[in-house]
C-alpha cells in the first residue's frame, strides 16, 4: 500500500467517524421522530384506559435506553434530555395555545405564573447536585428531574388548553 493511499483512507476514515458522531450528537439535542410516537402512542393507550397521561412520563426514555449505544450513563441522561425536549416542545404549544385565549390580564398572569414555575424547576432539578456534589449520578437524576417536572406541567397545560 502506498503511503498516498492510507492517507486517503486514513482521512476518509476520519470523516466517516466525524459524520457518524455529528449525527449521534444532533439525535439526542432534540427528540426524534420515534419518541414523539411512542409518548402519543402512550397517551392515546391511557385515555382509552382511563388512565392520566401522566403514567406515560419516561415511556421514550425506556424505549431508548434499551438502544445498545445508550446503555451507559451518558446515553440514559441524553435520553431523558431527548424525552424533555418533547415535553418542553408540548409544555410551549399548550402555552401559546393558552396565550391565544386568554384577555390580556390573564396573559400579563400566566406569563407571571410561568416564569416563576421555570425558575421553580431549575432550583428543584438542581438538588442532586447539591446531595450528591456532582457525583456521578447526580446528572442523570437531575435529567430525570427535568423530564419528569416538564412532562408534568405539559400535561397540566395540556389539560388547561382544552378546558371548556
């Protein structure tokens, strides 16, 4: 092989392992496609049920921490960072949605009441850090933290939206 030649592979190489890790990268800064399906595949299954949508908080998360590559700490925060970023993505619609009907008292509240609740999430979502100093675990329970919390005010903004 000629000097020429395995530098050509070498740097293809490289740029395949650059495309392959820019890829993973952008698929845990925001949900995919088959999260968005498995949490409203969740919740159609629960108000068949009967049951709160609530129970279908961390359901993409479970699917997608049984992804080979996600098996490690790393992967299972990024997965509850991707399940947030959907609840985050329904927690903003309903709030527009809100916004739309409300007169403009109630807008000038609710802008109040959600700015105060964000603050809320972010001292609450920080406690791990603080019982734990930053140890290992403590980014995953802050994720968790996260997802869960955001999941939560969607669904009670979900519910608000569509109240008579």
């Amino acid at each position: 092989m000629t000097l020429s030649f395995r530098c050509a592979a070498l740097t293809f190489m490289a740029s395949l392992i650059v495309i392959a890790g820019n890829a993973a990268a952008a698929s845990r800064d925001a949900y995919a496609l088959q999260d968005k399906a498995t949490i409203e595949a969740c919740i159609e299954k629960a108000q068949r049920n009967s049951q709160h949508a609530r129970v279908c908080i961390g359901e993409a998360t479970r699917v997608c921490e049984t992804l080979r590559e996600m098996a490690n700490q790393a992967g299972i925060k990024d997965c509850m960072k991707r399940e947030a970023a959907y609840w985050d993505e329904m927690l903003n619609d309903r709030y527009q949605q809100l916004m739309a009907n409300f007169s403009k008292k109630n807008d000038n509240k609710l802008k109040a009441m959600q700015r105060s609740w964000i603050a809320w999430r972010k001292e609450k979502c920080e406690l791990p850090y603080m019982l734990f100093e930053g140890g290992k675990m403590a980014g995953v329970m802050v994720a968790s933290c996260f997802m869960e919390t955001t999941g939560i005010r969607a669904l009670e903004l979900d519910e608000a939206a569509i109240a008579p």
